[in-house]
C-alpha cells in the first residue's frame, strides 16, 4: 500500500516485486490453464472474428485490476477489456490519477491457436508518462521488466538493444494485414523496400520484446491502444531504443499522435523507417 507522500518511485522501490508477483498469479490462475484448452464457450468475438476475447482475458483482467488497485491506492485501472465494456474508462489516461494500464493477454488470437506468442502486460503511468512496466510470456517463463531511468530487464538481466549489424536488411514488424484499414496498409507498403524486411507482427508485446533484445530492429505500428504499447514502449527506451511518430515526436498514450508510428532499436534505425512511412503520407 502506498504511504501519505510517498512518491511514485518510492512505490516502485518497495511494491515492483508484489506486482510482478500479481501478474503472474493472474497468468497462472487464469490464463496457463486455459492455454490448449479453451472451451467453445470461453472463445467470443468483439468488433469482428479478428478481434477476440476469451474468458482468459476478462478474469485475468479483473483479478490485477483487484490487486493492482489494493496496491496502490487512489490509483485507477485502465484494462482492455474495461475499456471495451464502458470506452470511457480510457479518459483516465488524461488525469492526474496513477493508471494501471493492463492487456491481459496480448495476442489472443495467438492464445485462441494453442500458439506460445501472447503474454500480459502492465504498465504503470501518470500524467501521460509511463513510468514502469511488465511484460509476462507465461507459456514462453519469460518475466521483462522497466523503470524509467533504471533500465529494462530479462528474467533479471540488462537489456541493451544496440545498433542493427551493418550490411543486413532491417528487420521491422508490421501491422497485421487482418486489423489495418486499406489507407493504413498503403502507409505501411512502403516498408516493403532494398534494406528492409518487413513482417506481419504477432503480438504487440512480444515484438517490443524483441527490438529490446535486439532480436528484431523495430516495429511500424498503426493503431493507439495504450495496453498494446505502454509495456513495450518503456521496454525499448529504457533499452537504449527509441520511438516516433510520422510528426517526428514520441508516441504519446493519451492519444493523438500521427500514425503509423515505429519503436527501434535505436535512433537511426527509428528515423528511416518512420522517414519511409512519411514518404507514403
């Protein structure tokens, strides 16, 4: 519980290990035992059948939003699934309020398949900054961790994202092509050119993961969700990598940015593939 006064950080100082031990309890209660074995009845969809829920993703959902608010108190709750059910959940984001910002299963379509690629996100932000993160591949016992100005960690080990190896295409991840409208997939087509290689992205979360391993060289996304982006975002910065938007500024999680965005490894790589996305604006 936080004390009178206490700051954020000195939260963090005294809490981060409780709630990384809230995420995964939520995995392991909820979510692990559904894994290759979701029920026809636990499976919906929301916007459309690329967009789906499972009962996984809701009680998932609801236990770290009980515990992550026992935490921190006077904190809030930002969840995808709570946002779906009442959009203006998602105006928290715009406060003064410490928000918890929460995918319980990022990648469900991946979850849904029986595939190992999703995992659950939390992301501890105020005033539009994220502060902290947690990244949690359950399936995969991978446990990533950030705090703004302390670094970004792997089951315990420093992350350092580095520059792209000289002389081999770049590596970014992509949009999927199932959740991008026709004038989106015209902005992203312009990745696909000499020095590139371009992909669909699987989840969200575990493709920052991967440009903070310096396994992937960065990501060209075109959607704002602040639970897709929050965890990872911090993960790649605090990994020496960068992100922008097509407007040359920092993606913000209150929204409004010009997209599609990217997050790199690092500043070079950022600047070429969001100059590439302006190129096709």
């Amino acid at each position: 519980m936080i004390e009178q006064m206490e700051t954020i950080e000195e939260f963090l100082a005294r809490c981060s290990a409780d709630v990384e031990e809230a995420v995964r309890k939520a995995a392991e209660a909820e979510i692990l035992p559904r894994f290759r074995s979701l029920a026809a009845h636990e499976v919906d969809q929301k916007s459309g059948p690329h967009d789906l829920v499972t009962d996984a993703d809701r009680l998932a959902e609801l236990r770290l939003t009980e515990h992550l608010g026992a935490l921190l108190p006077g904190s809030v709750v930002v969840g995808e699934e709570a946002v779906h059910a009442n959009p203006a959940v998602y105006e928290a984001l715009q406060g003064d309020a410490p928000v918890w910002i929460v995918d319980p299963v990022d990648g469900t379509r991946q979850f849904v398949h029986g595939d190992d690629g999703f995992c659950t996100l939390v992301a501890l932000a105020q005033r539009g900054v994220v502060i902290a993160s947690w990244t949690y591949a359950a399936a995969r016992g991978q446990f990533a961790t950030a705090v703004r100005g302390q670094g970004a960690f792997l089951d315990g080990e420093r992350l350092f994202a580095g520059p792209p190896a000289p002389g081999r295409d770049l590596a970014v991840a992509t949009s999927h092509p199932d959740y991008t409208t026709d004038e989106q997939k015209r902005a992203l087509r312009a990745l696909w050119t000499d020095g590139l290689a371009p992909r669909p992205c699987g989840s969200a979360g575990l493709e920052y993961l991967a440009v903070a391993r310096g396994e992937s060289d960065a990501v060209a996304f075109s959607w704002e969700a602040a639970w897709d982006h929050a965890a990872g975002l911090l993960l790649v910065e605090e990994a020496g990598g960068t992100h922008l938007t097509l407007a040359g500024e920092p993606f913000r999680i209150t929204g409004g940015n010009t997209l599609p965005f990217t997050a790199a490894r690092d500043a070079a790589t950022a600047r070429r593939v969001a100059d590439l996305l302006r190129s096709a604006s």
